[in-house]
C-alpha cells in the first residue's frame, strides 16, 4: 500500500520540484506503519528504477526519459464511395479517431465494383508498411471473386475490420453492422401500428444490407398476416441505381404499388426520389402512401413531407469500425458488434 501511493505520487509528479521523497520517520507517521514497512516499500520502488536511496541524503526521485512516441500507423480505408450519400459523415468519423490514435489513413474507394475492388487490393498487399484495413465490401450480397486477396492479407496478419458490408464466406475478419434484419421489422411493424396492411418494398439485391432488410421486412409481414405479394417487392443493383433515381424505373415501380397504402424504401436515397416523384404524380403523401425508409440522413430532412427513417443514433458504424481496429492492434480481444437503429418519426407516415 505505501509503495503504490509513493509510485502514484512519482508518476503524477508531486515530487517534481524538490525530487525527494519525505524521511522515513515522515512516511511512518503518514502511513501509521512501522519503520520496516516503510524500508520494503522504498526498496521496492528502488528495484523498480523509480528512486536512489542514498545513505545520509533520503530518497531521490529519479529523472525518468520521456515515453517514447507511439509508432505511427497505417490504416487502409476502403469504401465503396467516398463523396455520396452517408459516406462523408461516415469517412469523418473514421478520420478522427484514427487521427486520436497516431494513425495516418489511405483512402481507396471501389465504386461498389469487384474489378476496382480486386485493383484496390492488389495495391494495399504492395503496400509497406500496412497496419490494418477498414473496409466496406463490394457487392456482398453477391458470390465475391477476390476472397484470395482478402486471404493473403489474413495470412499476413493484417487486421481487417468490415464496416456495413461484409463476406461471410471470410472466416476471422470483425465486422461493425447495423441490424438491419431488426431495422426490417420494426419499419413494417410501426407502419402495421398507423393502420397499414398492404406494404410494399424496395430493396437492393447486390449488397447484403438488402436482402437483410428484406428478410427482417418479409418476416415480419408473415408474422402479422399481412399480405407478401412479390409482385410489390421491387429489386435493383447498384448499376441499375442511377436510371431509378433518375426516374426511368418509377413509372413500373408504382403501377406494380397499386392498392398499397405503404412502402418500405432501402434507404433515403431512394426514398427521396420517390417522395418527389408521387408528389409530381400527385400522389399524396402520407395520405394516400406512407413512405419510410433507412439511414436518416440528409435526404430524409430535405424531402418534402420530410421522411420517416431509421437513425443510427448515436452510434457510428465508421467511428464504431475504427475504434475496434485500434482496440485489435493493442492487441485486445474484440467481438463483431451490432448496431442498432432508432426510428426517426417525420411528416412522410
């Protein structure tokens, strides 16, 4: 006990200015212990390097060299887009806590394409030297044809933190999710609760997010006896996007929504377009379709009715992601985390 309050003290600097420990007659009245006590506890302080007890003059506290500057690191983040949609506010995140942690990001995108993915890769395996990855997938709703080069990065004992998207076939890389099979449900179960029986979706088949969200959403129709007609379930891909947004798509998209009262969109983005597109076609909304949809971001609160969406509240899949990856390199033991959404109740429902 009195050599842990003597080293706290060295360590904290209450010694600084004189540089000597009090007498050993001071510390046993301090402490109320005895004599021998007092000598242990110096001793020991002594073998630890911390002081140099010197016959005639007391304890001297020792002048100890500054820590030596953590090695700084390099982190690859590889993101399927940097500029567009919620990736800015995610890649800002990322940044701060890999600047809080010494670490210097390099900044790949894939354009959500597995040939750019597979170039991406074979640069970050040349690259010396390479601390961890943060990545988000491409395509991984799909069969992916660059697990090999995931794997020789594996084989290198390189950390690998998925964010968003992930392999499952990848056995030992974590990932930083968001539950978006629950985020499924809760958006048919709130929309069922407003009176809503015919529900309609849209999803994205070629990345996991949306068959899971499609998976939580089908359930949960199932489960309420509510009508699951794949007729009202519209799919896309990422090439297919575009041509959506810009309208081409929407004419179908709502003929094949007749007698819906409701839709589940797989994210704002596409909520959005939607929402101005059944305004034009004076289509009311909510009044004659609700529309809810994933991510809370911009697009949600610049549409008009403003939308109905699930948030990610507080929590950050990028700052969450970095976070596990800086925790990994400290050499701790992580688990794949799950984040969850909360409902952002707006005018569009």
């Amino acid at each position: 006990m009195v050599a842990d309050a003597l080293r706290s003290g060295i360590l904290e600097g209450a010694y600084e200015k004189r540089r000597l420990l009090p007498t050993e007659h001071a510390l046993c009245e301090q402490f109320q212990v005895s004599r021998q006590t007092v000598r242990q506890a110096l001793s020991l302080l002594a073998s630890e390097g911390l002081i140099d007890r010197r016959q005639g003059s007391g304890s001297h506290v020792l002048e100890r060299a500054p820590a030596a500057p953590a090695p700084r690191r390099s982190i690859a983040i590889v993101t399927t887009y940097i500029s567009d949609y919620i990736f800015p506010s995610i890649l800002r995140e990322v940044e701060t806590v890999l600047a809080a942690n010494n670490s210097a990001p390099l900044l790949f995108a894939t354009q959500n394409q597995v040939a750019n993915e597979r170039k991406v890769l074979q640069t970050l395996l040349d690259l010396e030297p390479l601390d961890g990855v943060l990545v988000e997938g491409t395509k991984t709703g799909l069969p992916n044809p660059n697990l090999d080069l995931y794997e020789q990065l594996m084989q290198r004992n390189i950390p690998l933190v998925f964010m968003n998207g992930y392999y499952p076939q990848l056995e030992g890389p974590l990932a930083v999710l968001d539950d978006n099979y629950a985020g499924g449900r809760v958006l048919v179960e709130y929309l069922y609760e407003k009176g809503h029986r015919d529900i309609a979706g849209i999803f994205k088949g070629d990345d996991i997010q949306g068959p899971q969200r499609y998976s939580g959403y089908i359930e949960a129709l199932r489960d309420l006896n509510l009508p699951m007609d794949d007729r009202r379930i519209f799919w896309y891909n990422t090439e297919q996007k575009e041509s959506l947004l810009s309208g081409a798509h929407l004419d179908p998209l709502l003929r094949s929504m007749e007698g819906c009262t409701a839709v589940v969109c797989y994210n704002d983005e596409i909520a959005s377009r939607l929402v101005a597109y059944l305004i034009k076609q004076g289509v009311r909304v909510p009044q004659d379709l609700a529309v809810v949809s994933f991510d809370n971001s911009q697009y949600s609160e610049l549409a008009h009715p403003r939308i109905t969406s699930l948030s990610h509240g507080s929590e950050n899949v990028g700052s969450t992601a970095a976070q596990l990856l800086i925790r990994l390199l400290q050499g701790e033991s992580c688990q794949s985390q799950l984040v969850p959404w909360v409902l952002m109740e707006k005018e569009s429902s």
